[in-house]
C-alpha cells in the first residue's frame, strides 16, 4: 500500500468515524481502521464522497499507508483495549512515529503510556478531546499533552479541525506526557459543577419563587443574553422549555431524578484529594450526583421535616430571580477559579509548564463549558499571566464584591426553605474561608498535637513544637 495518508484514525465507533471524517472534511487523507472491518467499509461507504480516505483492514496494512513520520490516532475505548492497540501498532512503528491517544484516559495511564513508548523512540500523545459526537464532526476543543516536537507535527492538523471563536483555532499544546489528559479532565469536573450550580438555580427558582419550567426556561433564555451566557445555560432552556409528548407534563418532570458520576468528574475529584486542591465546589456537584442516585436512603429520610415555607409576593420572587443570577455568577467563578488552581498544582507536583490563558481559549468553543465568560479569564491572563487566583483580578474581584449580599441571601434562603443547594453553599464556604485571616485550622492543630503527639508551628517564633497535655502546666518543648 503507498504512503498517502497524512495522519490515521483507528477505532471509528461514533468518535473515531467523526474526527476521521472531520479531517477528510479539511482536505487530509485519512486512512481508517477498526478492530472489526464493517465499521471501516460503512465509513467509507457513508462518508466517502466527503474527503481522501484510505481503508485498512488489518494493522500492517494501515500502517503502511501512512506518510513518515506517522501519525495515528487511537479513538478506541478507554482502558485496557487502549493498551492492547498500542501494543499492536508500537510494534509496527518506527522511531519519529507519533501515537495519539483521543480517548478519555486517566492521566496516570498517558504518562506511564508515554514514558514506555518514548523509551522505544515513539512519541506518545494524550489528547484531551470535548465536544462529543457533534463537536468531533464539526468541531471539537482538543487538548493535546506530549512533546513539543510532536506538536509541531500534529499542531497544524489538530488547529485545522478545531472548532474556531473569533478566527482563533481551539487546539493548543497543554504540556508534556499527561497534561493534555489532566486538563480534559479538570474541565469534565468544572463542567460537573457548572451543571450543578445551575440545576441548584433551577430548583431553587421553582421551589422559593414557585416559577414553573417554562418560566424558568425564559429566565434562563434572559441569563443567556448576559455574563452567565454559555452552551450549558442555552440547552437549559431548552430542556426546561420541553414538553414531553406522552404525558403533556413539563419534560423534567416525568425524568428519573437519578444521576451518575463515574467518568471524568469523579477522576477529578479524587486526583483532588492526591493533590491536595480543594475543588468543594465540583466535589459536591459530584457527590449531589451520588446522593440522588442512592434510593434507599432517600426513601429513609424522605418526610423528615425540613424548613419553613412561604409563598413570595411577585415583586419578592422578582428579586429573589436576580439574587439568584448573582449567586449563580459567583459560585460558578468559584468553581473555575477551584479548576484552575488545581491544574496548577498539577503542573508543580509534574514539571508542567501550563499557559492557563491558553487553556481559557481553547475552552471558549468546541466543548461543553463553552461560554463567554471563557473570554474574561483568557483576558485576564492576557493582563497577567502569573495570576494566583481568578479573583486576583480586578475585575472578578469586583464582581464577587457585588454579589455578596444576594449570594449570601440566596444560600441563607435555601438554607431556611430546606432546598438543597450543596454547591451554592460550598462555593461560598470556600471563599470565606480562604478570605478569613484566621482558621480553626489552629485548634485542629492544638488536637492533633493532644492525641498524638503531631506537632504544631506557632505565628510568632520558627520551629517545631510540642505540649506536654498530660504534665502539670502543660509545658511546650521544642520538637
Ligand atoms: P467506544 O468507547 O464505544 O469504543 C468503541 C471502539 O473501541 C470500537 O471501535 C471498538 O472496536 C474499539 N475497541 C474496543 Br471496545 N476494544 C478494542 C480492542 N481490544 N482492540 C481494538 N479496538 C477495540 O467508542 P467512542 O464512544 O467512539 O469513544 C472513543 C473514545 O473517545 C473513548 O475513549 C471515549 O471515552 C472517548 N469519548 C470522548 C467523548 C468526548 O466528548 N470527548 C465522547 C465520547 C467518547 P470494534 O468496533 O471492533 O468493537
């Protein structure tokens, strides 16, 4: 077979066939392949007027139809049958060659992959690609970790398919080994809370202001024309605004209230806990989604008495609407600034140089997070590239500042009507508490150092010390 092909996709289930028809569509010749062979002739079959493809029934075959050096791309189902294709095609590889992983990896597993094929010369990509079926056709964000020799290979590919805003390509280069994973990652687990943080707004609007879906769907359409404006709060809309056909009953009422949490955002929380990054806020959007698929326990406190009710006057539940846009903003600020902060301690715990501006703009189109505000913090980084934190910002500093009244009002409003709101209250939380000039992170300290002997550091003298609790007086030592 002659070496036409520009980059190869192997794996063409929904993601691979689209992102292998997403190339074609931007004039590379891609050749195909896939375990079972169907899937390679119905692609070409389907979609072959759409581009140059060239079809490869076994591994060897594919291989040589790719140009030196030879990029692959592997967009097979995470895990194990990631490894077993590796191993399949490393062996037919030569050094130079690229492998690119488009699957959902763990992290953990790219850098061991690249650390492994690296030894035998082959540069092993971990790309981060969102957006799905849709955004892979048409479209996606994609996250690339690796080499910087191998981006400059794949870079000008990958910006081609890339969904675009504002003439600007989606794709970066993230870092090294499994940044490109890591980064995906932290986004599925900021868009946990950013789903969250919104069905909080939506239960408290219906539940406080007594608002129906389809009013709460206009008010979500409003909040899109503003700063909330993104993907997430326009498909909101929609579903709020859906009837469901059988029942003429608005569509979220006739759904199972059931959600699961395996994948992404569950990673990220417990990379959280490894690294020490207290993301609370994707944490409990987490957790909201284990608590409401655990039936029996639900079933066990249901009709326990929970708060008071009243029904708001309209010029109240008016208020109550705009309180809530501001608690939504600033929980949702927090949220991010929690996801930014964690892929910088990820970059300092693995030597990643991670441009976050760069992160924020490719984030603004192609995947799920995708909203303006993706904008303001590119800006932002834009301004300083060194920033701790997001609210070190002029401008998110003034904005959270605005919204202090109403989200408090709102978090102490669910908190008296009994609604739950664990991602409001735990954005808020976090953001007290790391304002505070003190914590009773001191008494912990003072506990510890009781029962076991752990040792504390005191704010006026360097040093370690120790209190003899059991002796008379209860004297200090150096430790
Ligand atoms: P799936 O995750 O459903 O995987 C199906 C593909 O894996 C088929 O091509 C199948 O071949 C192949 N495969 C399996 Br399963 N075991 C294999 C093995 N041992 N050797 C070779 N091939 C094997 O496909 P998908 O839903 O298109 O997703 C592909 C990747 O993209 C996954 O990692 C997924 O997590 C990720 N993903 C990302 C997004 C996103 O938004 N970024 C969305 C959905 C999926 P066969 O046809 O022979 O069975």
């Amino acid at each position: 077979m002659k070496a036409t092909a520009q980059i190869g996709v192997t794996g063409l289930a929904v993601m691979g066939r689209n992102l292998a028809r997403n190339f074609a569509r931007h004039g590379y010749t891609v050749a195909v392949h896939n375990r079972t062979p169907t899937r390679t002739k119905a692609l070409v079959e389907e979609f072959g007027h759409e581009g140059d493809f060239v079809a490869a029934e076994t591994a060897e075959q594919f291989v040589a139809a790719l140009e030196r050096p030879r990029r692959l791309m592997i967009m097979v189902k995470a895990g194990e049958p990631t490894d077993a294709v590796i191993e399949e095609f490393a062996s037919l590889l030569e050094p130079g060659d690229v492998i690119i992983d488009g699957g959902n990896a763990h992290f953990a597993d790219t850098r061991r992959r690249e650390k492994s094929l690296r030894e035998r010369g082959i540069h092993f990509v971990g790309a981060g690609v969102s957006g799905g079926e849709e955004g892979a056709l048409h479209g996606p964000s994609i996250m690339p970790g690796g080499s910087a020799e191998s981006y400059a290979s794949l870079g000008p590919m990958f910006e081609s398919i890339s969904a675009k805003v504002d003439g600007e390509p989606c794709a970066t280069h993230v870092g090294t080994d499994g940044a490109g994973h890591f980064v995906k990652m932290v986004h599925n687990g900021i868009e946990y809370a950013d789903m969250q943080l919104i069905g909080e707004a939506y239960d408290l609007l219906r539940q406080v202001a007594g608002f129906s879906p389809a009013r709460i769907a206009e008010i979500f359409r409003g909040w899109n024309e503003g700063r909330l404006g993104s993907y997430l709060i326009e498909i909101t809309a929609e579903v709020l605004a859906h009837t469901d056909a059988a029942t003429g009953l608005p569509f979220v009422d006739v759904v199972a209230d059931a959600a699961g949490q395996k994948g992404t955002g569950r990673w990220t929380v417990q990379t959280a806990l490894d690294l020490g990054s207290p993301v609370t806020a994707i944490a409990q959007a987490t957790f909201a989604r284990a608590a409401s698929s655990q039936a029996e326990l639900r079933a066990a406190y249901r009709g326990l008495p929970g708060g008071t009710t009243r029904e708001l006057t309209s010029t109240e539940a008016e208020r109550f609407t705009s309180q809530v846009e501001y608690a939504l903003y600033a929980s949702k600020l927090i949220a991010y600034d929690q996801g930014w902060k964690m892929i910088l301690d990820a970059a300092d715990e693995y030597g990643w140089d991670i441009d976050l501006g760069a992160v924020a703009k490719i984030w603004r189109g192609g995947c799920i997070i995708r909203a303006a505000f993706l904008d303001r913090i590119r800006a932002a980084y834009a301004e300083d590239p060194d920033l701790v934190s997001l609210l070190s910002d002029k401008g998110f500093a003034a904005e959270i500042t605005d919204a202090q009244v109403p989200w408090r009002e709102v978090v102490a409003i669910a908190t008296r009507r009994g609604v739950p709101a664990p991602a409001f209250s735990a954005a808020l939380s976090y953001y007290d508490s790391l304002r505070a000039d003190r914590l009773p992170a001191a008494l912990t300290q003072g506990q510890r150092d009781y029962f076991g002997a752990h040792t504390y550091r005191r704010t006026d003298r360097e040093g370690s010390f120790h209190t003899l609790w059991g002796e008379e007086g209860r004297t200090e030592t150096e430790a």
